[in-house]
C-alpha cells in the first residue's frame, strides 16, 4: 500500500469518528437521518458553503472540523449521485 493511502486511510478515520461522535448523535443514522432529505446537489451546495467559509472562522480547530464535514457531504454526494444514475 502507498504512503498516500496511508494518509487516506488515517483521514478516513477522523471521518469516521467526526460521524460517529458528533454527526449521528446531533442528527440521526442512515437511513433515518435528515441527510437523506438531501440530494447530490444539496450536499454539493453544502461543501461550497464550507469551502466558502475556510480562513474565516475564528475558532480554534473549526477548519479542520469543516474539512471533517465537506469529506462527509462529498461521500453522500458521491453516493446519491449513484443512486439518481440507477434510477434512470
């Protein structure tokens, strides 16, 4: 395995955590949770907003918090993207 996926995989795990610790508690699980009101293009305006934001927020740790959440919004965005192609 390459030293870049490596460092995906330890991404991936503060992911993971940032879902299971905040995400899941603050807003419900798959597939009860209100991200599955959302559609691809909602989770994309989502990341935009948090793209929009980064340098702007004054509060210790919140970039990389919002990084947490735009890998997040791109997986469900990934994922409903392949649901909207299965469906036509």
């Amino acid at each position: 395995m390459s030293k870049r996926s490596d460092l995906w995989d330890a991404f991936a795990r503060s992911v993971r955590d940032h879902i299971n610790d905040y995400t899941v508690p603050q807003y419900g699980d798959y597939p009860d949770d209100l991200l599955e009101e959302f559609s691809a293009e909602n989770c994309v305006r989502a990341i935009e907003k948090y793209v929009r934001r980064y340098g702007k927020n004054s509060r210790p740790g919140q970039a990389q918090l919002d990084m947490l959440k735009i890998a997040h919004y791109a997986s469900e965005a990934y994922r409903k993207m392949g649901e909207e192609n299965d469906k036509t």
